[in-house]
C-alpha cells in the first residue's frame, strides 16, 4: 500500500490534511469523538460545533471541517500544547505509530519557533497555533491515519506548493513562505514550490504533519493501482484552481523505487586535468550520489568537458559552492529529474581462492536476484593479493557467487 499526499497546487493544512483522510474513507464518528475526549485536557476552549461535511471548491466535490469553538485565550506556551496531546494519545489508548506522530508534529513546531526567536523550547509562545484548532488537526488526523491503517505504509509527498506575496500574523508581516514555513521544512528530503497564489497555501501545522509522515518527496506519481482518492477541502477560494489537498491510497505495481534528484551540470573548458580530478574527488565526498564527465566540442570548436553531478537537494547548495569555487565556472544549470531504481541489499559471502579465504560484499535486488554488483573495493584489494589481473579477479568472483545464489 501507498498513499501519496498531492500538496503541488493548493498546498497543505491542517484542516485540509484531516478531510482528505475523512473523504477517502476515515470513520468521521471516531474522529469526532476522539477530538472531543483531546478537548478535555485543553482549557478555556469549547467546541461549539464539529462536523465534515461535503463541499465543492471550483466545481470539485470535497470534503471540509465544520468547526465552531470559544476560546478566551489568543496565546499559549508550546509545552501547554504538547501536554495536551501526550495527555490525549493515551487517553485515546493510539497506537505508538499515531503517538509518535502526534508528539513529533508538535515537537516540529515548537523547534522552529525556538530556531527563528531565539528562545528556549519550554518558554516557546505560540500565536496562531494557540488556538485548539492545532490540537484538532494533529489528534484527528493520528486517529484517521490509525483508522485507515496507513501508519507504516509507504507515504510520498508530491512536491509542496507554499505560495507567495506577503502573509501578516502576530509579528507583522512578511514575506511568503513564512520563517516558519522554512525552518519546518529545512534539511528534509520535502521540495517546495511557490504555486499559483500570491497567499499562504501552507500552514505550518499542515508542514509539521507532513515532515513527520512521509517516506520521500517526488516530482511524479510513483506506478500503482488506484484503490482510492480523497479530497479535503481548504478555507479559502481561488480564481485559478480548487484550493483542495488531494491523496491517494493505491498498490504499487512493480518493485522499483521512484524518487526524486538534482542534476548539476556545467561545460568546463578552461581546467587542468588536476583541477578536474580534484573537483571530482571532492564532490564525491561531499555527499553526490555520482559525478560524470564527458568530453564534448563546444563554440569555435574548443574541446571542452561537460560536468554532471547527481544529487539530493539537500546536498544542492554546498555541491553549487563546491563547483563554483573549485572549477571558476559561471553559471551552472539545474534541473529535477525522476529516478527510478531496484530495491538493493547489500550482502557477502565467503571465498576460498589459492587457498585463501576472503569476503566479498555485493549488492543485488529481491526483484533481480541474479543480477548483482561486487564491491569494486573488494576486487582490488583481491586482485592485489592473488597477483592477478582486475578483469580476471572479478570474473573469477563473478563465477562463485552465481553458484553460490543459483543454489538457494
């Protein structure tokens, strides 16, 4: 099973997030009565009214929370609000799945708050996330996720539509994504987009949620068969587009694993060989997942080499330095692209040659398990001792370790 959270046009909120997982199948009677057992350890709000109901959003049925509350108080300390949803996880009897959840959404904000004002995790304020809609959108969603038995399941983000233009809160205004927004969604694997709306499209509730549940972050949709699509509907309207966060629950049909990488490329022709090796070396060991490097014929025919670097995104930044200060080049060109690969598990085995018992690591699939790579580390460091040529070592490996899985 995977479920995939489609963030790209209207971005996430809390609301939104929770009537996606009611539209697609959640029991919303559990849900109500699980929020209202969480309001007891929250004082000084009310729920006046709480419901999901069907609504349409440019033409597009969804589903949205009706929410009516009293509340006497505009702010409240971030560990009041914690207190609230460990005391609630129990109480509920969630599984640890859904009170991990739950703890680290509120952990998320809370660090970020701490990170942008400078201040101690336990005298953290919280303005707008004071209010007992924070405690809804977590507690209720814990218990939908729980219902729909999607905890431990393969979840995918698609990439994060944040908005722009200016947003005004508590401390005044700012520009669009909020500090918040950034410092949620800093050093994760999630991508963010700007959108279609000068508006905030993601809460920081909603970001919090998010970093704590899903598995990757992917430009398309990985294969699978569709079992189900929700859609939770957000507060506000837009000219453009349904301002609606959609999922998808379905099974994957093939074994392969879809994500998401950068690709870092720029034409060199003014380098040294040693220059080149040692921008290699460093990128390498910089965190790239590989660096290419081929030979081309550029303007006024000068022979030139085209660097091409593999990435996460969260390794982007340093390797752009990297290659800005190392090679002196100008400019170079970025683009996402889709990957697809075999799922891969590293093993070894035991092999006895000349008389000499070596181990040898290699990587193979479930998906392909006669098709497999040795560690070129280990043929080297073999192929020195036994005195024998690389080719030869590896196609000597080669033979025993077929054997070896042909057997099982």
């Amino acid at each position: 099973m995977v479920m995939i959270i489609d963030s790209h046009i209207a971005g996430i909120s809390g609301d939104m997030f929770l009537s996606s997982l009611v539209d697609i199948g959640a029991d919303k009677n559990k849900i109500i009565q699980g929020i209202k057992t969480a309001a007891d350890f929250f004082p000084d709000s009310k729920i006046i009214k709480l419901d999901f109901e069907k609504t349409k959003k440019k033409g597009l049925e969804a589903t949205r929370l009706v929410l009516e509350i009293q509340e006497d108080i505009h702010e409240r300390k971030g560990i009041e609000i914690q207190k609230c949803i460990e005391e609630s996880v129990n109480k509920l009897n969630l599984s640890d799945h859904a009170k991990k959840f739950s703890i680290g959404s509120i952990e998320t904000l809370i660090t970020a708050e701490s990170h942008i004002h400078g201040a101690p995790l336990d005298s953290v304020h919280f303005h707008e996330a004071a209010s007992i809609d924070t405690i809804i959108d977590i507690i209720g969603s814990a218990i939908a996720l729980d219902d729909l038995e999607l905890f431990g399941q393969e979840i995918v983000s698609t990439p994060v539509a944040v908005g722009g233009g200016t947003v005004s809160f508590s401390h005044g205004t700012t520009t669009n994504p909020a500090s918040a927004i950034l410092e949620i969604f800093k050093n994760t694997s999630i991508i963010i987009k700007g959108g279609q709306a000068v508006e905030e499209l993601t809460t920081p509730t909603g970001a919090s949620m998010l970093v704590n549940l899903i598995s990757s972050c992917q430009e398309f949709y990985p294969s699978l068969q569709v079992d189900g699509i929700g859609y939770g509907a957000g507060c506000k309207n837009f000219e453009n587009f349904s301002n609606v966060l959609k999922i998808v629950t379905g099974k994957k049909s093939t074994g392969y694993i879809h994500d998401s990488v950068q690709i870092l490329e720029t034409n060199l022709d003014d380098v040294s060989g040693e220059v080149l090796g040692n921008t290699i070396e460093k990128i390498m060991n910089s965190g790239a997942k590989d660096v290419t490097v081929t030979s081309a014929i550029t303007k006024k025919g000068r022979p030139t080499h085209l660097v091409s670097v593999i990435c996460d995104s969260s390794k982007m930044n340093d390797l752009l330095e990297l290659l800005f200060s190392e090679t002196g080049t100008l400019g170079i060109r970025i683009r996402t692209s889709d990957r697809v690969t075999l799922t891969r598990t590293i093993k070894s085995t035991s092999i006895v040659i000349e008389n000499k018992n070596f181990i040898v690591n290699y990587k193979t699939s479930p998906n392909q398990p006669l098709n497999f790579k040795i560690e070129s580390d280990d043929i080297q460091k073999i192929s020195h001792e036994i005195k024998k040529s690389f080719r030869y070592t590896e196609d000597l490996l080669r033979t025993e370790i077929k054997k070896t899985l042909e057997q099982k």
